[in-house]
C-alpha cells in the first residue's frame, strides 16, 4: 500500500461494495490502484469489517430476521 487509509476513505469502499462495484470502478472512486483496493479488502475481512457471503446465503439471513 502507498499510504494510510482514512475512515472516509474505508466507508466508501465499503459502500461501494455493497453497491456492487467492481474493483477498477472502486479503485476509481477512491483513487487508488486496484492492488492497493484489494489489500485492503483483506485487511478488513481479516479485522472482521468486511463479510463476504453468496447472495443467497444473504437472502436466507434476511428472510430469517424478518420471520
């Protein structure tokens, strides 16, 4: 990574996963190189900030809070 990430900077990645982004329109957003994006995304998952789940294992949840 070239340099620290702000809190800023880490909710718009965030947003701009759950919105669907891809990785060059997020490295866009954020000005940053899509490795640079990537790292990121793992320290996050690693922290526990970023969950990954299929969509339909999404749904299912949902469906289950709903309930």
């Amino acid at each position: 990574m070239t340099e620290r990430w702000s809190s800023v900077e880490e909710s718009l990645l965030l947003e701009n996963l759950e919105i669907g982004h891809d990785l060059v329109v997020v490295s866009d957003v954020l000005g940053r190189t899509p490795s640079d994006v990537v790292f990121k995304m793992v320290q996050l998952y690693q922290k526990g900030t970023l969950v990954v789940m299929a969509g339909s294992t999404f749904d299912a949840l949902v469906e289950r809070l709903i309930e």
